[in-house]
C-alpha cells in the first residue's frame, strides 16, 4: 500500500523523468535522420566515416518500422516532430510535396556535375521529380521480378525462365501439371496492388486519365491485363493467399509448394539466409516477362521477343525537411550518403541494390548472380502516377482484385466499382486544378 | 441412491465443465511461454510442439540486447505509473466533491459526465491529436498521460464508494476547525483506500494496455510503449515466432503479476462499479 | 444547513472538481466538438499543408459514407461483432459465472482467477499469440481440430471465417469480466428463494429460469450494455490479427476511422464516420433500455 510521503516521492521524481529527458549534446551540430527497418540499423555503420569528415556534425539516426512508416511520418509532419533529414518510398513524394514537407533539392544540386545526375537509373530518379523540380535523392532501388525454382522449372521442361507472357502460361500449366495438387506455379498474395498494376503497364495501360483527374480502369488496356491475372487465380496455377497467411514462406518455397514468386530485392538476402543449403544453387531470379501481341503473329507462330517486361520504378529516398534550421549539415549527409561508394557499402551492409550505376561496379555487386536480374530489370521501369492519392488508389485497386479474385465480383463489376471509387477519391484533387492550387 | 448418483453426475459435470475452461483461458497464455522458451523455427514445427526439445532463453535476451526491450518496459511502467498516481488524485477530488458537497447543478453535471460515457474514446481522437499539436504535446510523454488524467468512470467508482461513508465523520472533522484540503488529504483518501487500490490497478492496466492512442501521439521509438514496440516488432519479425512470442510474455507478465498480487482489490472494484451501475 | 454554510460548501466544491471537470472538457468534451464540426469539412492531407484547400462540405462526408460500399462493409462487420460476439460473450460469462458460483464448486477463488486472467492480457501481446494458434499449417487450433477428424480451416484467411475467429479471440479475452459481475449479482441473490423452490420441488432449471434470471435482471442489463458499447467500438483485435482483411470481412468501423483517418488523412469523413457510429451506439443503448422498459420482469 502506498503512504502519502511516498507517493509524493513518486510523484516528484516521475516530474522529474519527464521533464529531464534529452538535455542537448555540446556545440555540434546534431541532425536527426530517420531511416526505417534495417535500413535504420544498418546505416549507423557509414556514420562515423562521415562524422570524421565533418568533425561539427553528428548524426542521429532513429529507426522507425516499414509497417507504420507511413503513418509516423505523416503524424510528426502534423505533429512539427519531423527529423532534419528522413527516408522516405519514393511513392510517397507526392503526398509529401502536397504537405508542403520537403525541400526542394535543385538548388543545392547546381553544385553537382551531369554526370553524377545521370549516372541514376533514369527511371527511378524520374520517381524524385514533380512539375519540374527534385525533391528527393533516390537512395536505394526496388523493383519486382522473378523469384524462381530453377530445378523446378527445367524439370517441368522450362530450362530457361520465361519472356512472353505466352510462354509465362505454358511454364506455369507445366508446373502445375507436373507438381500436382499440392504445388501451384506461382504465389501472387491476393492483397497486393503491385502484379496487377505491373501487368496493365506492360500491357501499355494508362492507369489514371485527363491529367490524372480520373480512373481509367475500364480502358481495354487494363482490363486485358486484369483478366489475365485473374486467370491465374481461376486456373488454379496461383493459390488465392493473402500476405497475412504466410507463416512461412521460405519454407513453402523451399517445399515446392510453389515455383515462382514476384519479389523485390530484399528476399536475395532473406533468400540466401533462410533457404536450406541444399536449394542454395538452384534458386534464381529472372526479368519479368513481357507483353506480346499474339493475336497479331501470324496465327501458330508464336514471336519470342527478348525485350524485358517493364517494372515497378520503387525504392526509397532521402529528403530534407522543409522546417529543419539544420538542412545545410543534413544535406551534407545526404550527399555522402550518394556517393558511390557509400552506396556500394551500403549494399554490402544491407542488401540493398543502389541507386547509382557506378556502385554496380562494386565487386561484391558483380559477384551476386542473383543481383544481375535486377540490374537488367532496372533499366525498364514505370512510375506509377505521381500524385498524392495513389497510395489510396493502389489499395483500392488491391482491394478490388481480391474481391475478383475471389470470384464476389466479376472482372467488369470490380473495374467498374474502382472507376467509381478512384474518380471520388480524386474530386479533391480535380477541384484543386480548378482553383489553381496544385500544379 | 438415485440422488446420490445425481449428485455423482452433476459434480462430474460442473468440474468437468470447470476444468474444460481452464484448460481453454489458460491454453493460449501457457503455450505462448512453452513457445518464447523454443529454440528458433521449433514453434513452427509440425505437429505442433506443446514444449521446447530444449529450453533457450536467447529470444528474451535478443529483446533486451538487440531490440532495446529494456527501455520499452520502462517507458510502459513509467507512463502507466504517472497516469494512475495523477488520476487518483484529480479523480478522488472530483468524486469526493460528487459525493459530500451540495452544490446547484450537481446531479444534472454528474448525469452529463455519466451519458458521456456512451461517446466512444474514437470520436475525440482526431481533434484531440489536433489539439495537443497546439500544446506542443506531440511525441511527449505528457502527451500520453494528460487525457488519461480525468477519468468519468474513475470518478463515478470514488463517488459510488463514499456515499456509503457518513457525513458526520466529516463534520466532526469540519467542527474541529480542519481545512477542506486537509479533510480530503488527512480523512478522504484514507478511507477511499481499498476503492483508491482498486482504482489503481484498473488505471494502471488500462494505461499499460492501451495501444492506439501511444501509438499515435509518440513518433520516436526510444519512447514507445511495449505494446506499441510489440505491434513494431510483429511488422519486421513475423517469420520469427519464438522471438514474438518472447516479447508477448514480457508484455503481458508484469500485468499478470499485478493482477495476481492485488486480485482481491481488483474484483471488488469491479463488482462495485457493475453492482450500483 | 444555513445559506452561509452552502456558500462555503460550493467554494470546496469547485476547487476539488476544478481539475477533473477542466481536463476532460478540455480533453474530451472540446474535441468531440470540434470532431462534429471537422465532420462537416474535407480537411485533409492537402489541408494540412495549407489551410486555403480546406472546403465546408456540409453534409457530404456524411452522404459519402452512406454511399461508399466500403463502409456499409464495415457496418455490416460491426454489426455481426455486436450480434454475435455480444451475446456469445455475456451467455460464456454467465456460464461461468454460474459454474463458478455452484454451490458444489471447491476453490472458486482459483476457478474465478484463471478465467479472469485473459482480461488482464494486453491485447496486443495475446493477438499476436493467437494469430499463431489461428495458422491453417503450424496452430494448434487447426491440430486440435485434426485429431477430431475435422478439415483445417483457414481461420484468418478464409473471409467466412475471420470474422468467427475475431470473435472467438474476443470472448476469450474479456469474458472474465462480465463473469465477476454476474457472480456478484448471484451472491446477491438470496439463498431463501432457492431452498423454497427446492421444497417446492422445482428443477435446476426452473429454479435458473424464475430465480436466478428474473433477479439477475438488472446486472444483465449493465452486462448487455457494456459489452454493446464495447464491441461497437471494436478495433485494436482486427488491426493486430488481419488488418481489417481478408477482403475486408474484419475491417470494423473504428478500424475504417483510423485507416481514412491517421492513414489517408482524411480527417473529415473519419470524424463523420465516428459520428455515425456513435449515433448508433446511441441508438442500440435506448433501443436495449426501452426494450427493458417493456419487460415488465
């Protein structure tokens, strides 16, 4: 039981825990950078070579999760907690621009030569651009391609990976056909937006129309792409899983319980650690496939083109914040950070593939055979459109597939309900044109 | 003889009953400690294990070592320790008032507080993380605390409990020349002790648990609460079920030990507040 | 009592009710205004930035709400949480409350213990646990229900039976509550009754059904009640177990709120969707009193 002297105490010296945190760090300079997930971890180690550097700045780095980035950003933004410089998907700049949050970069990049500019995947620093002007430096690329049971698929007659969407399908029935019922070909979780999206790009799709004022879903374009991957579901050759069912997915992988998965560059490392030693050699990755126009081939003879189907333009930048006093010393950081150099230590450290082409040049990068897809895949990038509410449209349209996927609505049912919903998620943004308040 | 052998078959049936419960609450929260004591994978084996090959505790050392646990459980108890010693005391003033003063409006004001209970916490929390901005509460400590500082259902309990308690003790004390102040500190909060206990553990815990709201106000990690931690953690180490599971029995261990210490308290509020409301 | 002493009696009072009534009309009371004002406007991301783009809609995030598909899924979630869950978890408390207070029951100090231990879980942690026991390949749920004979489901996959396992983690959870108030509203039943109908000849279960209900009457009500406006307000077990998935079929209203609302930033039509549902929270407490009214027992 408490006394009153000792509640007192308690009371008191909770005051005093409260008050008393964080008393400042000397006369340096201390920028605040926040970087997410193991990012966050591992980017500690490039530090002290950059605090040796500028002996009046320190850096600290705070590690903030993938799953609430979002949302914690978009909180300390309202909240005027934001860091000096942070991280940030390259998807969201737009919803950052919107919130007037970041800083212009051009400015400060007049001090850069050409070369260095040009020396990032075109496609990917286009993903930093709007209306004209940067506002972030691309810090490490993500795309999605082809994760692959090499052994599986050659035994299913497929020595090589597939490069037309035709020859995708027949690879896959043959999976499927050889592996039973207990193997499907490959695993698209049905809650994600992405493989859709990549297949209506591929199929020249415009996602969005009239300046990006409104859906266009039910373009033939599209609903070619939608249909397609909805077969693949209806055929049975993808299991109808969401993310959150996949207690294990290396060993499902590792199992055969599927032969292909689209996937971004982290699963190279998560991969080789959690794969069995036995897979290790036959596990690969491949470009994606790409769209061919059969109809227009000569009938029986199928043309097997070698271009790449296109991609995802993602990964993750650096920003400066818009309020920071401390944007000189945090864009000094995010310059060491685009070094070369500093970019291929940072994939040494992480996994993550860089953003300059001059860190591919790094031995490490060379000697990963699994990297190599990627580099090949990084030269056929899209955007998806650069507005602040597609991260909502992308979950409508993810929300969409599932529903068709699971057969509670037809193809043009969902098509239409995502036109719906799209071009009513986007009146806010057609009255802004109107008035002249977003460019 | 027949009602002997009723009686044989309703006890059957009322243990048995009785034991099949147990086993039911009890299942989760024993096979989450089996499974934080596995070594990696194990708790994904199939068929399911009940108990580790053999017991590791490199899971509950990671969290402290690598996942800075550690801080997590001290910003949780501190956080959880401020709001419930500050709401005792600014709700034990607000039912004393409730209960022994004679004031115009007070039956009408304690009916408002009472329907505004219905308001779901929700509707307020997106102005009120408006709100705070303005005070510069955001990504504070005090942010979490100060709208868990008042507290309707406390005052209700401390209102409930001291209409029990006669007046005439506190005219005695009055006649004796005491000042209000020293009447409340001196005379009230002695004899609201068992309420005040059970106010306590119910404050504490409902502090300890809540998730959303730290959640929302804390945007640096060195001040998140462990559920908030957990509910990160759970985001980046999924695949990692031995680990999560070791981080869910540091969550819920030091609520469970409360709760086992002071049950006795914390049954009795509980019956209060049900009983007269 | 002289005028004199009342004066000095409402002095004291306003000092000791000064800090509680300020803090929650500051904290509470102006945000719930302020939320019903924000429902009538389109106050957004690009609100935030800069407050010349925030509109006065009026009544249209409410119209939106009622159009949008969406949320009449979230509706419809809410709606089969309260009915189901609702009633399952007061009929378990009131079975175990019953169990517990048999007069045949030894030790029901530890009975009463062990299930109220749920209750003081974190819902976070337990959630997290549970998703494990819920795995269609690895939980022991689904193993249990192997040695019965009985096909794995997948619980939290499977859009029939997410919401079922979101409910079933829920009256776990906070049965134990409710329990300790239905025991205490039977130990305030007077034993008399009992021995009396016992002479009379009546069987357990009349004696349950015209003792114990009828005289369990007012305790039912609170129990009833509480457990709606709890379970109307469902949120942190689908946004720890499913995120509102699979295909939605677990995506409560206050989980929509909190999506549009910290997620989107659509900080208007979250507050109009918070409102429609504390009307209906409203409106299911007087429909539930009202209902009570009529039963004259």
């Amino acid at each position: 039981m408490l006394s009153s002297p000792r509640l007192l105490f308690i009371a008191a010296w909770l005051a005093l825990w409260l008050t008393g945190c964080d008393s400042g760090a000397g006369h340096a300079v201390t920028v605040e950078f926040w970087a997410m997930g193991q990012e966050g971890e591992q980017v500690k180690a490039l530090l002290p070579e950059f605090e040796r550097r500028h002996p009046g700045i320190r850096v600290r780095v705070q590690q903030i999760p993938w799953s609430a980035a979002h949302e914690k950003l978009l909180t300390a933004h309202a909240g005027d907690a934001m860091p000096d410089a942070f991280q940030l998907g390259n998807t969201w700049i737009p919803e950052f621009v919107a919130l007037r949050a970041i800083e212009p970069l051009d400015q400060r990049l007049r001090g850069w030569s050409e070369a260095a500019l040009a020396d990032y995947f075109p496609g990917i620093l286009a993903t930093n651009r709007l209306a004209g002007q940067t506002f972030a430096l691309p810090w490490y690329v993500d795309t999605r391609l082809f994760f692959y049971r090499g052994d599986l698929l050659a035994a299913a007659g497929f020595p090589e990976p597939p490069v037309t969407w035709d020859g995708w399908l027949r690879a896959m029935a043959a999976l499927k056909a050889q592996g039973g019922g207990e193997r499907y070909a490959i695993l698209l979780p049905i809650d994600e937006w992405q493989l859709p999206v990549i297949l209506a790009l591929q199929r020249g799709a415009t996602l969005l129309r009239d300046r990006d004022q409104y859906g266009n879903f039910r373009d033939p374009r599209f609903r070619d792409a939608f249909t397609f991957y909805l077969h693949l579901f209806a055929r049975g050759l993808a299991p109808p899983v969401g993310n959150t069912q996949m207690a294990n997915l290396y060993r499902e992988f590792a199992s055969g319980a599927f032969a292909i998965y689209v996937s971004g560059p982290w699963n190279i490392g998560e991969f080789g650690r959690r794969l069995p030693a036995a897979l290790q050699p036959h596990w690969n990755t491949a470009p994606l496939p790409n769209f061919t126009d059969s109809l227009s081939s000569p009938a029986g003879k199928r043309v097997e083109t070698s271009t790449v189907g296109v991609s995802l333009a993602g990964g993750a930048s650096l920003a400066l914040s818009r309020d920071s006093p401390r944007r000189e010393a945090a864009w000094l950081l995010l310059e060491f950070l685009a070094e070369p150099e500093q970019q291929a230590r940072f994939y040494q450290l992480t996994g993550d593939l860089p953003a300059r082409q001059l860190a591919w040049n790094d031995p490490a990068l060379i000697g990963n055979r699994h990297a190599q897809a990627f580099r090949e895949q990084l030269r056929h990038l899209r955007a998806t459109p650069p507005i602040p509410e597609w991260e909502r449209i992308a979950s409508r349209i993810a929300y969409y597939a599932e529903l068709a996927i699971r057969q509670e609505l037809s193809a043009d049912e969902a098509l239409a309900a995502l036109d719906r919903d799209v071009d009513r998620i986007l009146e806010k943004r057609r009255w802004l044109l109107r008035r002249g308040l977003v460019p | 003889m027949n009602n002997f052998l009723h009686r044989i078959l309703s006890a059957l049936l009322v243990y048995g009953l009785l034991m099949l419960g147990t086993v039911l609450a009890l299942a989760p929260l024993l096979w989450m400690l089996a499974a934080s004591l596995m070594p990696p994978g194990e708790a994904t084996d199939y068929p399911p294990r009940l108990w580790p090959s053999t017991v590791t505790f490199e899971h509950y050392a990671a969290l402290f070592t690598r996942l800075d646990l550690g801080r997590y459980l001290l910003n949780s108890t501190l956080l959880a320790g401020a709001v419930t010693v500050i709401s005792l005391f600014v709700n034990s003033m607000a039912g004393y008032a409730f209960a022994k003063f004679r004031f115009r409006y007070r039956d009408r004001l304690f009916r408002i507080l009472l329907a505004a209970m219905v308001i779901p916490a929700q509707v307020a929390m997106l102005p009120l993380f408006l709100l705070l901005k303005q005070f510069g509460l955001i990504n504070t400590y005090w942010g979490v605390i100060i709208p868990g500082m008042a507290n309707i259902f406390g005052i209700f309990l401390i209102r409930q409990y001291l209409l029990a308690i006669p007046d005439s003790l506190l005219d005695a004390a009055r006649m004796d020349g005491a000042g209000e102040f020293r009447i409340y500190w001196a005379l009230v909060l002695p004899l609201c002790r068992p309420i005040l206990v059970t106010l306590a553990i119910f404050t504490f815990m409902g502090a300890w648990n809540d998730f959303m709201w730290p959640l929302i106000v804390l945007t640096d990690s060195s001040m998140y609460t462990l559920p908030v931690a957990l509910a990160n953690l759970l985001g980046e180490h999924v695949q990692d079920t031995e680990l999560m599971m070791a981080g869910s029995v540091l969550t819920v261990l030091p609520v469970l030990l409360l709760f086992v210490a002071l049950q006795k308290y914390y049954i009795a509020g509980i019956m209060l507040g049900g009983m007269k409301g | 009592m002289t005028t004199g002493q009342e004066r000095h009696a409402t002095r004291g009072a306003r000092a000791f009710l000064a800090p509680a009534l300020l803090l929650i009309a500051v904290f509470f009371f102006l945000p719930v205004l302020a939320a019903l004002l924000l429902s009538f406007t389109d106050f957004d991301i690009y609100a935030l930035g800069d407050l010349e783009r925030l509109r006065f809609v009026g009544l249209r995030n409410y119209l939106d709400l009622l159009q949008s598909p969406l949320f009449w899924t979230a509706l419809g979630n809410t709606f089969y949480f309260v009915v189901v869950g609702g009633p399952l978890s007061v009929a378990v408390s009131l079975g175990a409350a019953l169990l517990v207070n048999a007069p045949l029951t030894r030790f029901p100090g530890f009975f009463r213990a062990a299930f109220f231990l749920p209750v003081v879980t974190t819902l976070v942690a337990v959630a997290v646990v549970w998703r494990y026991l819920y795995h269609p390949h690895y939980g022991l749920l689904n193993y249990g229900l192997g040695l019965l004979g009985i096909d794995p489901i997948d619980w939290l996959g499977d859009p029939v039976w997410a919401m079922p396992a979101i409910i079933l983690m829920a009256v776990w959870k906070n049965f134990g509550f409710n329990m300790i108030i239905f025991i205490a509203g039977l130990q305030n039943i007077p034993t008399p009754l009992y021995e009396a109908a016992r002479i009379d000849g009546a069987s357990g279960w009349r004696q349950f059904r015209h003792i114990t209900l009828p005289l369990l009457g007012p305790t039912f009500l609170f129990v009833t009640l509480m457990t709606m406006i709890g379970y109307f307000q469902v949120f942190a077990e689908p946004y720890v177990m499913t995120r509102g998935g699979p295909a939605n079929r677990t995506l409560s209203v206050v989980l929509l709120m909190y999506e549009e609302g910290f997620r989107w930033w659509n900080m208007g039509y979250a507050s109009a969707a918070a409102f429609v549902l504390f009307v209906l929270i409203l409106a299911g407490t007087a429909l539930q009193l009202r209902l009570r009214r009529r039963d004259p027992e």
